[in-house]
C-alpha cells in the first residue's frame, strides 16, 4: 500500500464518468476502492472503442485501482452484502438518486447507527434542497442548464455548444475528491462522519461564473456578465502560414515585444494596447490584430521568436501529439501495464506528486464482478463485522 490515503475504505456506489472519475482518484492516492455494480454493470462499460465487451477504453481509463463486486440490490441477501461493506468502509461515495437510497435503507441517519465515522458523499446532479432535486443528470445536460454551452457560443461559435469534454462530470469529480478528503481532515478532529452533498449543476454553475459572473457582481453596474477576454470572438488558436498556434501576450511588457517582434512600431506604442484598462475595452480589435500578423508566418517561425522573447505561445498540439510530446516523455507521464484480459494497456499516470507517500497504479480496472467471491469471503471473516 502506498499513498496519501493508504489505509482509507471506500465503497463506490457509482456510475459513468463524475463519481468513477472521483473514486479512481481516491484510488491512485492509496485508499482501498470496492466498485458495486448491478448485474449489468456500469454503462460506461460498453462505450467504444473496446478489445472485449464490457471493457471500454473511458472504462478502463475511468476505474483503475478498484475491484469489482456485483451486487442485485433488489435481493435481500445482497443488500446485506452492500450494508456489511458500509460498516467497514470510511467513504461511501454515490450517485444512485437519494429518493432510491432512502427506500433501500441506504440513506445518512439509518447507516450512521452502525457506523458514525462514515462520510456519506452523494454525487449526483442537482441539490435536494430545490425544486430540481432527482432529475437525471448527465454531462451535456448540466453543460447546457450551467451556462456553459451559452458562454461556448458567445465567442466565434455563435450559437450555445457543447465542449468536446465531459468537464461537468470531471469537475464535479474532482470537487467531490475535495470534499471527501476536507470530511476525512475534519473527523480527525470531531471522530464523526458526516454527509456530504456534490451536485453537478450547482458545481458547474459555481466554476463557470467565477469570471463569467462579472457586471452582475456589484448591484448597480451596468457591465453585462461574461467575461470579455474569453468572449471575445477572436479569441482562437490563430492560423499561420502551416498550422496553428496558441498565442497570450497578457501584460502590458508581453503586448509591447510581441508588437516589436512582429516589427509593428507604432502598436508597441498605442496607449489602446499599452494600458491595461484600455486593452480590456479594445480586446476585440487587438485579437483581430493580431490573429491578421501571425498569419503572414509559420508555426516554427513565431514559437521560435516568441519563445526568445519570453512570451507566451506553443503550436497546436493534437491528442495524437500528446502522446509523443517530449515533456510528458521525460517525466514517464504515461503508464502501461499488460491487462490479464485487455493486453497492453497505456494511461494518464498521476498529476499531483508526493514527496514522501507517491499515489500507485496498483489494480487495473476490473472485470465485472471480478472480485466478487474474495471481497464476500472477506467479510466473513472480517472480525470488526462480528463485534
């Protein structure tokens, strides 16, 4: 065992890509991960590409680090079974909607009697405490009610789009791994367990108006929200003579060397790119400026003079190009492994680093079912469930 949270018992009692993506996480950081799933199994199982059935690529790279018990809920034996394994567990995570929990005796107050140092954490998508609470919720769903398929089409777009990312489940499983790990922090202190609530529309809602929120922070502004950098319609990846870079003069001394490089003289000293509050209402008219100079050179022209003259920029790159990037290679970014069933497998490894206690690859993602049998013979045996 390695790891930040070695030792941690978690239950996963979710599916598809925010909760998974949160208890893989967990996982990678040391925490023991027991994926329950239905008979059927998660549906994130069957996406494609796939080598076998039921083992998708968003799968595998979705729950490494767990093992796999199946459990029908609807069978008493095996909501015992579930019910055992919450007893043990320091983290149950979930995102069957709350209403069902609470019929299967799985909600807060009826678990707590057998084990108060629980952190109950429902990740699911909107708050019970309003109107919308059991909606289903998937990732383009809360990406169009958050605002974030709007602000996508106020730019070059032109009408709400959708980002080619399920950053609403990843957000939201991301802010449900800082939840459960400010809870574990805090029974610490108190030696109690508590419920935890992660919805993805509140979430979402809350990431996207941290700069999108602007006219609308102060009562009598006029501003409008949105903020205008972002939205500005020329804000791209600029097209040169070969390909495309990605380009970010921010400060006053970046735009005046850009200007100079690019040998425009007389922009290096306009006042409308030169102060920080007049680039704000002119930003329209300098990314059009610009994206009209960089297209009259190539890519490996402007990175090379850029890059000397310490400004912002890279080309392009494709997911293709990700794999081969020289950065990520020297750092041994991504991992492979030979999968008993799957073959070589190769995946994102770990962001965060730790000095002393480095999260593993230890698992990776399992069949359905898989450990079924050791994880029930466990639990017989587990003293802690006959005291």
């Amino acid at each position: 065992m390695s790891g930040p949270l070695a030792g941690v018992h978690v239950v996963d009692l979710t599916s598809v890509g925010m909760g998974p993506f949160a208890t893989q996480t967990l996982g990678d950081m040391g925490a023991e991960v027991i994926k329950v799933e239905t008979t059927d199994g998660d549906i994130f199982r069957y996406t494609t590409p796939s080598v076998h059935a039921g083992m998708s690529a968003a799968f595998v790279q979705l729950n490494r680090n767990k093992r796999s018990i199946v459990l029908d809920l609807k069978k008493a034996d095996d909501l015992d079974v579930l019910k055992k394994l919450i007893a043990r567990a320091d983290v149950l995570v979930y995102s069957i909607r709350p209403k069902a929990m609470r019929r299967l005796g799985l909600d807060y107050e009826a678990l707590k009697q057998t084990n108060a140092r629980l952190i109950y954490c429902g990740a699911y998508g909107f708050s019970e405490k309003g109107p919308y609470a059991g909606r289903p919720a998937f990732d383009d769903i809360i990406q169009a009610m958050s605002g974030l398929a709007d602000v996508q089409g106020r730019g070059a777009a032109q009408a709400p789009a959708y980002v080619n990312s399920i950053v609403a489940d990843k957000v939201s499983g991301l802010t449900t791994v800082n939840a459960i790990v400010m809870a574990l922090y805090e029974r610490e202190q108190s030696k109690q367990g508590q419920a935890i609530e992660v919805p993805m529309f509140e979430t979402m809602v809350a990431f996207n108006l941290i700069e999108h929120m602007a006219g609308a922070s102060f009562k009598d502004s006029a501003a409008s929200m949105g903020y205008g950098r972002i939205l500005s319609k020329f804000r791209k990846p600029y097209r040169t003579l070969d390909g495309y870079i990605g380009l970010l003069p921010y400060t006053t001394e970046q735009w005046r060397r850009f200007f100079e490089v690019a040998g425009c003289d007389d922009e290096a000293k306009d006042p409308r790119f030169m102060d920080p509050s007049q680039r704000a209402v002119n930003i329209d008219e300098m990314y059009e400026i610009l994206e009209k100079i960089v297209a009259q050179q190539s890519t490996e022209y402007w990175v090379t003079k850029l890059q000397a003259a310490d400004i912002p920029v890279t080309a392009v790159r494709s997911l293709e190009d990700l794999l081969e990037d020289p950065h990520l290679k020297a750092i041994d970014f991504f991992q492979t492994a030979i999968h008993p069933t799957e073959g070589e497998i190769k995946m994102p490894g770990m962001a965060v680093q730790f000095s002393r206690t480095p999260g593993s690859i230890r698992r990776l993602a399992p069949q359905l079912g898989e450990h079924s049998a050791e994880i029930r013979i466990e639990l017989k045996t587990d003293r802690r469930l006959s005291e």
